[in-house]
C-alpha cells in the first residue's frame, strides 16, 4: 500500500517505543524535560532523541 510519505514518516514517528507517550505529556500542559522524565522511566538520552525527532 502506497501511503503520502508526510502520513508514512508521522506513522514511523507514532510507532517508535516512548513517542505516544512524550505527546500524551504534551497535550496535558506545557512541561520541562525533567518533569517529563519524571513521568516515566526512560533514559535521558533516549528520551532527548524523542523529543529531537519531533521538533
């Protein structure tokens, strides 16, 4: 199946592990990186790697 590539590249983003989560915390209030990280358990790195892939 032939997809538009913005509708495949947002697919690949949504389906990366972490990411539905890093925006269900953004959609509930603006917050800074350590709140975010505290909300979950995931390394620093991975998450800063989330957050650069959806700028």
């Amino acid at each position: 199946m032939n997809l538009c590539p913005k509708v495949e590249k947002a697919m690949q983003l949504l389906g990366k592990r972490w990411m539905g989560f890093a925006i269900k915390q953004f959609l509930d209030r603006p917050q800074r990186f350590s709140e975010i990280k505290a909300g979950f358990s995931i390394s620093g790195k991975l998450l800063t790697e989330r957050l650069k892939e959806l700028e």
